[in-house]
C-alpha cells in the first residue's frame, strides 16, 4: 500500500511514519508535512538512516491549504490511501491564538478532502481526539455515538473537521473514517504537553507547572499502541464510520507528575501548582469496544513500562530536548505561564 501521510513530521505522524515502514516491508510512505514549530525531522532519523526504509519514503514539504501542491502530488504519487495528522493539535496555543486552529484543522480538511473528491483514494482515515467528547461525568465512557460538547478553539476544530470529512462519505461517498484518540505520550513528543514537559522540566531541575489542583483525569494511550490502532482501521474499518483509541488507564495528572519525578530521581517540592486554563476539561474517557471487536486490536504497553520507556528515551536524548526548548519554544512557554504564577 501506498500512503499519503500529512503531518508525518510531528509527534503521532511520525510515529506511524516509523512503525509502518518497519512492520510493512511492501509499504511506501509520502509524507507532506508544513514543519511548523511541533514538525521535527529529527523524528524521522531513523527511517533516513536505514537503507531499506528510505527508499520507500518520500518526504514533500508543503500546507494542506495548497490546494495546488496537494492536487499535483495526488497525481505524481496516486496513493492508495491517506492518513490524515496533519493539526494544530495545542489547547492553550488555541487559546492564545485561535486563528492557525481553524486555518490548517478546518481549511486544511476541507482543501484535502476536496482535492481527493477530484483524485479517488481508497481510504481516507481521518485521525481526531477525545476532546471532541468534552468533560465526562464519572464513570461515563464515550463511545463513538456520545455527543460533542468542545471547550476550546483546539477542540471545537476538531470536532468541525470530524463532521466535515463524514459528510464528504455522506454526500460524495468518499471513503472516509474517523479515529478519535486519547492522550498519547512516548519518546519524540514536543514538550508542550504534559507528560515531555515535566520529563524535560525535571531533567533540567526547574519547577513543574500543574494547572489548578492537578486532579484532572486523562486517559493516557502509548503512541505505538495508537498507530497499531490507525493501521487496525485502516485495513479493517468500515467506511463511515468513527473508532474510538483509548488506552484503557485513567489517571490524575498529578499522580502522573508524582510518577515522572519519582522516575526522574527528582523531588517531589519541583511541582508549582498554577492557576488553571480557560475552560479545563475534568475528566475524559472514552470505551474502545468498537474497535477491538471489528478489528481485534487492544493497547499492549502498560502505563507504567511505557512511562519508563519514554523517560529514559528523554534521559538518553537530551541534545533533541535542548534543540526543541530553545528560542520560540521558551518565549511560549513564559508567555503561557509567566501570567498563570
């Protein structure tokens, strides 16, 4: 099979980027990628230095929003199917600055969807999150009929992206499928999220920032184990359709703070407790049953190797660490926190 993969750069792109072309040797992979701040070549690295796998990939630099670069790899290229990361993906970049939001997750769907109307794929897979959900009572669990209730720019784009591609299978049959995933972490992650950013503020011994009481719950799926879910949907899903990925282990977050200093060797006194974001959700959790009964599939890493796994992955890549947290990534982060103290 031969994929389109937007947003192959970043975090979750470029985890499936690796993982396919090391599971699927008849595989190729076209990545189109805008590198924006959280798009990272380095990530890649691996593919680049393995013989067998560079030349079955393909890297294009370029905007989902170029409806004439997208029109034209289509035709160089005549994948079979697309996979679709490409997103601003950062619920208080959204908040600061909800514009590129809505430009790349709602423009950029749209231009990417009409420009397969126009070129046949055989499966467009559209990859979302469990943010579309909203805060869940406990103990509910969403599955994929749940209704969409967003709090942020971020969200609120993806939710609109989500209806927009399924209308596209409504309306013009287009092979679409939606993903909808919970909180990934593991080893290449940008440390604006949680799980990075307290590995990387605690390598550095500076304080940890926690919003509010720090007793929101997420449920915390490994990346490896999310691509292993998008590959179960795109081979096995029904078109139409909507798949929920979850990982099956919900958490407080300052239960995971306490577990990264614990696996760091630092200090519990690092955590700063700060004032919460606008319109913090709670409580996610999701059901994958769904899923796991079309396909089979079921998360394999545990909460706790995984955690150990991406912590010495940061442990033994600090050079990446350092050429991230540098310039613009500092003057966000003093931006977003410097006013939450």
């Amino acid at each position: 099979m031969k994929i389109l993969v937007t947003g192959g750069a970043g975090f979750i792109g470029s985890a499936f980027v690796r993982t396919t072309l090391a599971l699927d040797p008849a595989s190729r992979i076209v990545n189109l990628d805008k590198l924006t701040y959280a798009g990272n070549l380095e990530n890649l690295s691996l593919v680049e230095g393995n013989p067998q796998q560079r030349d079955r990939y393909r890297f294009v630099k370029g905007d989902i929003c170029d409806a004439s670069l997208l029109e034209k790899l289509l035709d160089e290229e005549q994948p079979d199917a697309i996979v679709h990361f490409a997103a601003e993906s950062h619920v208080d970049r959204s908040i600061h600055a909800p514009t590129p939001v809505f430009d790349t997750n709602l423009r950029g769907t749209f231009t990417l969807l009409e420009a397969i109307r126009a070129r046949p794929v055989k499966r467009f897979v559209h990859i979302s999150t469990d943010e579309v959900y909203g805060s869940l009572p406990a103990p509910a669990e969403a599955d994929e009929q749940y209704p969409l209730r967003t709090s942020s720019p971020y969200s609120a784009a993806k939710a609109g992206s989500d209806l927009l591609a399924l209308s596209y299978f409504t309306t013009y049959k287009l092979p679409v499928l939606v993903t909808r995933a919970s909180n990934n972490y593991g080893p290449y992650h940008f440390p604006e999220k949680l799980i990075p950013l307290m590995i990387t503020n605690a390598f550095d011994n500076v304080p940890l920032p926690v919003y509010g009481d720090g007793r929101q719950i997420r449920d915390w799926l490994y990346v490896e184990d999310h691509c292993a879910g998008i590959r179960a949907v795109l081979n096995q899903g029904r078109e139409g359709e909507i798949y929920n990925i979850g990982g099956n282990r919900s958490l407080e977050n300052i239960e995971v703070v306490r577990r990264i200093l614990e696996g760091a060797g630092r200090p519990e006194s690092l955590i700063k407790y700060v004032t919460d974001r606008p319109g913090h959700d709670v409580r996610y959790a999701i059901t994958s049953e769904k899923l796991e009964r079309e396909t089979g599939w079921a998360p394999l890493m545990s909460f706790e190797q995984g955690l150990e796994k991406t912590i010495q992955w940061y442990r033994d890549n600090q050079a990446w660490v350092a050429r991230v947290k540098s310039g613009a990534y500092m003057q966000f982060y003093e931006l977003n926190y410097s006013s939450r103290t």
